[in-house]
C-alpha cells in the first residue's frame, strides 16, 4: 500500500512538469520582421516596446537593413526601452559619416586633413570619384561596441533570441542570408546603402544593402518553422506628382516600385502586419527619432488587441534588461592582424595605441580604430573579439584592407585680411620610397604665392622621420618699431611702413609618440628671413630698403598635445603647444648675430554647459635667452587667424603684427553659442603685456598693458569656416573687422 501511495505522489510531482513542458511544445512560435527604411526604421523601436509591455515571446528576428540593425540588437538582449535610449543618445552625422573625432587623427594628419575642402582619388593621371561618400566604419565600430557582450556568438541561433539578416551580392544581384559570422559585421553590411556606403567584404562577397532585393524577408522566416509572424513596414509608399519635385525624388519613385509590388503579396502572408505613419519622415529623418518612434508605438498599440493573444514568455524566461553602462576598460591579451601587406604590424598598432597584454578602457580603443582609419591607408578594418580561454580578458583578431590609391588631389579656398585671396591646389602620395610614408606638396596661388611641402616616415610608436619645407611671404603696412629702433625711426621721420616678408624654412625632424597622447618632435631648422620696404629708399639702384636677408640655423624641440574635438569651434579638450629654438648660426647679413634662444608655450581647454553653450580658455607666452640684438624673430601680436608663422601672435582688437618685444604674455576666453546647427555666435576677449624683459622686469605679472574684445557670426561650410568679427581695442578707442573664409593654409 505504501508503493502505491509514493507511486501516486510521484505522478502529481511530475504532472506540472510534463504539463508545462506540453504547453511550450503546443505553443505557437511566434517570429518577428523588420523591414529597411533608414530613419524611418525610428518606428521598430516603438514596436518593440510595446512588445516588451505586452511579454510577448519572440521566438525568431529577421530584419533587412534598419529592421537588421534594431532586430539584432534586441535579439541580443537590449530591451525595447534600452534601444530607445541608445539610439536617442547618437548623433547620426558622425555615425554615418566619416568624420572621425579630430583627437584620434595624429598631429600630421590633422595639419593635413584641416585644409583641404575636396579629396579626390588621382591614379595614372586620372581623377576617380570615391565608391561611396562613407566607408562605414563608424556603423561597425558602434555596432561592435554595443554586441560585445555577445561576441562568443557566431550562430545567430543561438543568440537569446534566434536572428537573421538580409544582404545583397552586389556582383550577382543575389540576396545572400546572413546567419552566423562576425554579428557587427553582418549587420553593417545588410544596411550598406548603395553610394552612402561602400560594400562589405564577407565570404569573398561584395555586400550592399538587402533592401536591394528583399527588404521583408517575411518567406525566409516563415521557413524557420515559425506559425505567427508579426511584421512592421517602414517603406515608403508611392509618391504622388506634387510631391515629386527633383530628381532624386524621382529615382527614389523608381527605386520603390518593386518594393512595394512586393509588399502588396508580402502584407497578406503577414499576420499580423503593423504600418507605422511614417509619411512626413524620410530615409534621413535621423533628428526626428523620438517623433517616430512615437508613432512606431502608436501603430503596435492599434494591434494591441491581437498582440496581447500571442504566448507570453514564462517568469523563468522573462528578458532582463542589460547593463547599459559600457565597461570603462577591456584587457587585451594577445593581436593578431591579418591583411597588412604594404602596412606593418607595428605602424597598425602604433595607430591603434596598443602593445597587447594591456587594459585599455573601450574608449580608447574606439580613439585608435579611428585613429588607424583617420590615415586613409585602409578601406576598412575589422576586428572580432574573442574571450581567452587561459585568462582573464580578450583575444583580438583584425583583418585590415589597405587602400590601393595612393595619390590623391586636393583643393581649398580661403580669403583672410593678412595673405588675401588663395587657391589651395595639394598633391598627396603615398608610399613613395617606402612602405610606411607620405609625401605631400601643397602650392598656393593668389595675392601671396606659397608652398608647403611634408615628408613622413611614419613609424607608429617608434621614432618616426620627416621633411619639411615650407615658403611664405606677404605685405602689410606695419609700425615702424616693429623693425627699427628709437634712433632709426627719428632720422627717417616715418611712423608706418609698408614691408613685404618673406621665409623658407626647412626642417629635418624625428617625432615619436609619448605617453600615447603627446607628440614628441627633436630636429634641425634651415631658415631664409627676407624683409623689404619701399618706404625707405637709400639710393637709386633700387627702390628697396633691404632690413633683413639672413640664412639661421637652429636646433628646435616641440612637444604638442591636442584633444580638441575642432579646431575653430572646440567645444571639449585639451591642447598644450611648447616650443624651443636655439639659434646658433647665422650668415653674414646679420652681422651683430649672438647665439640665442627662443621658448614660448600654449596651454588651452575647451568645455561645454550644453549642447549649445561652450567655452574656451587659453593662455600663453615666450620668452628670448641670450643675445637680444636680432629683433626680426621676436614675438608680433595682433590680428586673427591661425597657423602663423615664426613668433606672429592672433590678438584682438590689433592689426597684423602691431605689439611687438622679445618676451610676451597673453591670456584669451572665448563663449560660442550654436544658436542653429553650424552657426556660431562668439564673444572673445584677450589681454596681453609684450615688450623686451618682461619676464626680468616683473611686467608679465601686472595688470594687462593691451585689451581687446570681439563679437563674431561663423558659419561652417565645407570650404571651411566663413566668419567675421567686430573688435574693439580700449587702449586705441578704435574698432577693427575681420573677415575670414575657409579653412586656414
């Protein structure tokens, strides 16, 4: 009797049991598709809240394009609400572009990409056209970021929730289903919209956008075994005459045409379709996000009553939203880099800033893959993280794929009040002599003819070797102090002259990185200083007066760091410039020549109170040792711009090259106010004590001897920044304008 009772007993424990694990056999799979749509796609978010309110099970994800990129996220455990902040978070023009932050660009990159409005690739004298305006790296280094918690994962079945993707083959015109592999990489490509991105590389197959072929691969989940498939549509619908008023409107008409067709057989295997009112948005809608996903959630909240029918998941099974507070730092073990033919491993990880076995913060990381992209030496750079089996930490694995361009033109335009008008006309090439270099020659045409020329064998964290020539020169009427001393300027009785300068200098210079972040420079200078004036004539041979026309020969150290995220505008950063020259030789012109010294330094930080609102303060200052009789290279404050040459000094409420001496101090603040997307209104100030010895004299450490304030209007254009400022001097009770257009060379 006692085994019958224990026999009983035991069915009723294992009733509830074998009933459950029925009810999740004869329950239906329920599957999820989300079609493409770029902005528009805003709308699968709000979907998926609602979902996630309802407890809904998902069983399966496809997605195409957008619908690839918000289903895989959630397939890999985002929640609804956490998408929703994740995507109101971004800014969508440095995710799609590729403007990569300016402090993951070197030193020489910057000075070389600052400039210039227009690239083109230039191969066997021939200009080519880039394969797309974005590589899309950004996409995949975001992407990468936001899945790594599940990058052991290469079968997208076995993903919390099972997920796949759409692509096209971009040579066969085939679609191509994306289910295992690199996850970053597989979403990249199913959302690489012709001409904005370039194609991905997988498999040996060239990958673009799978809205291409089928942007609702409702079929292909159905086939997964799934019995309820709900589906939201982004598409565009058919454009009516009015609202087709340019070409591309009519493009994307044609381009929508199969799309839709297809849509009309595809809704009704649908079962339960969701529509969001998606017609006043378009594929660039990005600003616009929170509006969208409003009405993905006002659509889903229409089926509400169907929705609510479906399985719900179990309390054992029910989603647990995700940290959303990123790691602040990864380990690193061991690197390996694969594709680096003309590249070596260390300049790719010189770029990269890493050495392996190391613990980086992401943040970091992300600077150096932009800071290896910055280069333009690479098309693309993937990489995939691995957990260690034998530690703690990451395995990386890279693929580079080098660029094959190596020579590019380049064009800028400017106008300012000093150097006039300029056409900028560059000649970039790459791999010249060696693997690892650049040469690049810029020639400036207009009211002063210049030229820059650079040479860099760029050796990553190990001493990198470079050239430079440069030639500059300008007129500009000036106070005769500047030049002449006391008795001069009495016996020829002229307070202002006019005088043209002009100075070749070249530099041979080794620089290397220090402490990953500053730019460490060692080297020896070449300097021809000419400067006429026409004022002053002494005979009849010449309607000249030659003050300077000597060969110096210096040795100079410079150590730079600069984390500004702009150059014109910073909004966050900081910046430290020191410089150090000591002139030891000169040619006969200068007869009185002594050996002397010159320091000055430049200290500044940029930071924000909003996102409209920044600031920025700097500081800085000089200084001669030794013999002071050689005046032509000491410190000339006034004017606004940038990239001076020699010890030439901005300073507001000045002209160009007014406050002269051989020592200087100058304080200078700044508040920008983005009153609309890239124009700015700024108020600026600057004071400043220059003259000879002050820093022997204690005048460096009194109240300001020269004050100027300005208000300024920019606009930035993609010649550069078109700005103008009013400023206005106490000391003279004279205003000033200056006026500048495009980016500074």
């Amino acid at each position: 009797m006692k085994y019958f009772i224990l026999i009983i007993l035991l069915i009723c424990v294992m009733l509830p049991s074998e009933a459950q694990t029925n009810t999740d056999i004869d329950e239906p799979k329920v599957g999820l598709v989300l079609s493409g749509g770029g902005a528009k796609g805003f709308a699968h978010i709000g979907v998926l809240k609602v979902v996630d309110s309802l407890g809904i099970k998902i069983d399966y994800i496809a997605g195409t394009s957008m619908g690839a990129i918000v289903g895989s996220l959630y397939a890999s455990g985002y929640s609804g609400n956490q998408l929703d902040s994740i995507f109101r978070s971004l800014d969508f023009d440095k995710v799609i572009n590729d403007n990569l932050p300016r402090s993951a660009k070197t030193f020489y990159e910057r000075d070389n990409t600052e400039k210039y409005a227009v690239a083109l690739p230039f191969n066997k004298f021939k200009l080519k056209l880039p394969s797309a305006l974005s590589r899309g790296q950004n996409v995949f280094n975001l992407l990468s970021k936001l899945t790594l918690h599940v990058s052991e994962i290469s079968d997208f079945d076995k993903l919390p929730i099972p997920f796949f993707c759409i692509a096209t083959n971009v040579e066969t015109g085939e679609q191509v289903m994306l289910d295992s592999g690199n996850l970053p990489l597989c979403i990249t490509a199913s959302g690489a919209f012709p001409s904005l991105f370039q194609p991905v590389n997988i498999n040996n197959n060239l990958l673009i956008d799978g809205g291409v072929v089928n942007n609702y691969p409702i079929d292909e989940l159905r086939k997964k075994g799934i019995d309820i498939i709900i589906g939201v549509d982004v598409q565009d619908g058919l454009a009516t005459r009015e609202e087709m008023t340019s070409a591309p409107d009519v493009l994307l008409q044609i381009n929508n045409f199969r799309t839709i067709n297809d849509m009309k057989l595809k809704s009704k295997k649908t079962d339960i379709y969701i529509k969001p009112d998606i017609k006043d948005f378009s594929v660039v809608s990005f600003k616009e996000g929170e509006k969208i996903i409003e009405n993905g959630k006002l659509a889903a909240l229409k089926r509400c009553d169907e929705l609510s029918k479906l399985p719900k998941l179990k309390p054992r099974n029910y989603r647990s939203e995700l940290d959303l507070i990123s790691k602040d730092s990864i380990v690193i073990n061991t690197i390996n880099i694969e594709g680096n033919q003309r590249y070596t491993r260390s300049y790719v990880l010189g770029k990269l800033k890493l050495k392996g076995s190391e613990k980086v913060s992401y943040n970091d990381f992300n600077t150096g893959v932009n800071n290896l992209i910055a280069t333009n030496n690479f098309d693309s750079f993937i990489y995939d993280f691995k957990k260690s089996k034998d530690q703690e930490g990451y395995d990386l694995s890279t693929k580079v794929q080098e660029n094959m361009t190596t020579t590019f033109l380049k064009f800028g335009l400017h106008y300012d009040d000093l150097y006039k008008s300029a056409l900028l006309v560059n000649l970039t090439k790459k791999r010249l002599l060696f693997k690892n270099d650049i040469a690049s020659l810029d020639v400036i045409l207009g009211d002063n003819v210049r030229y820059n020329f650079d040479y860099l064998i760029d050796k990553g964290f190990y001493w990198s070797v470079g050239l430079r020539s440069r030639y500059n020169q300008f007129e500009k009427g000036v106070n005769s102090e500047v030049i002449l001393n006391d008795a001069e300027i009495n016996a020829i009785g002229v307070n202002q002259l006019d005088v043209k300068l002009k100075d070749q200098t070249n530099q041979f210079y080794l620089e290397t990185l220090f402490r990953k972040d500053f730019a460490l420079s060692l080297g020896a200078e070449h300097k021809r200083l000419t400067i006429k004036s026409k004022t002053i004539t002494v005979n009849t041979t010449t309607d000249e007066f030659l003050f300077e026309h000597t060969d110096y020969f210096s040795a100079f150290g410079t150590l730079k760091l600069d984390t500004y995220d702009d150059k014109y505008y910073p909004s966050s950063g900081f910046y430290f410039s020191g410089d150090f020259h000591s002139y030891i030789y000169a040619s006969k012109f200068n007869k009185n020549f002594d050996q002397f010294s010159i320091a000055k330094a430049d200290i500044g930080y940029a930071f924000s109170l909003s996102d409209k609102l920044s600031f920025n303060l700097e500081t800085s200052g000089g200084f001669k040792i030794g013999d002071k009789s050689t005046t032509t290279l000491d410190f000339a404050l006034g004017g606004y711009g940038n990239n001076f040459i020699n010890n030439f000094v901005p300073f507001l409420g000045y002209d160009f090259v007014t406050l002269t001496g051989n020592s200087y101090v100058k304080a200078y603040a700044s508040a920008d106010y983005e009153i609309f997307d890239k124009h700015h209104i700024t108020l600026e100030t600057n004071w400043a004590n220059v003259d000879d010895d002050i820093f022997e004299s204690g005048e460096w450490f009194t109240l300001p001897d020269y004050r100027g304030y300005g208000l300024g209007y920019g606009i930035e254009t993609f010649l550069g920044p078109v700005q103008a400022k009013f400023a206005y001097s106490p000391e003279q009770r004279e205003s000033i304008w200056y006026f500048n257009i495009g980016f500074w060379f």
